[in-house]
C-alpha cells in the first residue's frame, strides 16, 4: 500500500545541460523519487528508478530519502531532513494534502505514485525539459558553476549524491530485505539565487561522491541541471 504521512507537505546519473544552439542532444528531464528504505511500498518504485537511470539517457533521477519513516521500526541510514522539506514544499506547490512514499516528481511540476509506471512515464512525457545553459566545474578551491542568460528567475541548489547503494534492512516493514538504491542524495543546500543573467559562483564541494547542480523556479520548475564530471 501506499504510505501516507499525516503532515501537510514540499523538493542519476545527471548530464550536464547546454544551451539551445549548441548542437547537442536536448536536456534530459530531472526525475525525483521521495521514497524510505522503511515504506513496504518503495522497492517497487526504488528498482523503476535504477531501471529509467540506467536505460534513458534523457532522464535525470535522483533518490530522496525522507524522516518520517524512521520512527517506525527502522532508521533509514540515508535519510535527510531535506529531503522532507523538500517533499513538503512539493506538495504545496502541487496542491497536495499531504506527503507520502514512494512519489516521484518529474521537473518540479508533475507528480505520480513512484511504482506507478504508466503514470511516470506520462509525467516524463508532459514534463518540459531544462532549458537554461549550466555547468559544474572544479577548481583548485572547490567548485565553480557558471550558469547561462534565460527567462525568469530562480534558486540554484548544490546536490551531493552516491551512484549505489545496498543495504540490509533489519527492522520495520522491510525488514530481512537486502535493497538497493540509485543516485542516493546525501546533501542539498541552496547555492545562491539567479534572476536571469549569465554569472559564476565558487562554491565547496557537498558530501557525496558525485556533485550535481539544479536550478529551480519558485513555481518548483527545474529550468537547468548539470553534474561534475567524475575525477
């Protein structure tokens, strides 16, 4: 069953995007998994992830593990205060009534019950891809992202992410179950704020071992993403 938390709710391999002209594939959409590896009802929606990460190259996905799950048998090693703030948020840009697991949220404006393919695939088919040049570099300091000229506004965040991870749950309804996750988030922090024009930040490296930037609306729109290339 689908799990649903009282609370009132709001939020891969990532490619960096580039800007209209360039002669490049278009920019994949960015998919969002809100799951715990508490919930009965996320595997399902945890092996979809792996399965669009690993088969689409237009999808960005990333895997949020939330709180509220952890009071009930087992403390999800992953989970982040965050990550729940960010579902929150979500749901009431979505006009949610309130949040639950597993739900995936595609561009920032389209959501579906995360094991629900048919419904995810027609979130990814309605969602617009990003369209604002980004890119995450490193320098001797840390990090530099350059983000490109566009229309409208927004916040940029800073996504520290792992690529997999498998783990044995001993308690709560997945216990006795060995899981495994893709592009596991492990750090989210906003970055600074954008308001249309081209411009540079240096920003240090979040914890995780791969790094990815994402641009957001305040309507929850995600209009760039880009990821720092491995070594």
């Amino acid at each position: 069953m689908i799990a649903i938390c009282p609370t009132i709710a709001w939020a891969a391999l990532l490619l960096p995007v580039l800007g209209a002209g360039t002669g490049h594939a278009a920019a994949p959409v960015v998919v969002e998994l809100f799951t715990s590896q508490s919930c009965s009802s996320c595997p399902p929606a945890d092996a979809l992830l792996a399965e669009l990460s690993r088969t689409r190259s237009d999808i960005l996905a990333l895997d949020f593990h939330v709180t509220y799950w952890d009071r009930t048998g087992w403390k999800d090693r992953y989970s982040l205060p965050q990550a729940t703030e960010r579902q929150r948020r979500y749901a009431g840009l979505l006009g949610q009534e309130g949040m639950y697991t597993p739900q995936v949220v595609v561009g920032g404006r389209h959501q579906a019950v995360g094991s629900d393919r048919a419904a995810v695939l027609a979130a990814i088919a309605a969602a617009a891809g990003p369209a604002v040049p980004l890119r995450l570099a490193r320098d001797a300091a840390g990090l530099v992202l350059d983000v490109g000229a566009g229309p409208g506004a927004g916040t940029l965040l800073l996504v520290g992410f792992d690529p997999s991870h498998t783990t044995r749950v001993a308690g709560g309804e997945n216990g006795g179950r060995t899981l495994t996750e893709v592009n596991v988030v492990r750090a989210i922090a906003p970055a600074g704020a954008w308001h249309g024009g081209a411009a540079t930040l240096h920003l240090p490296q979040p914890a995780g071992e791969r790094t990815a930037a994402l641009l957001q609306a305040e309507d929850g729109r995600i209009l760039a993403a880009a990821v720092l290339p491995p070594g």
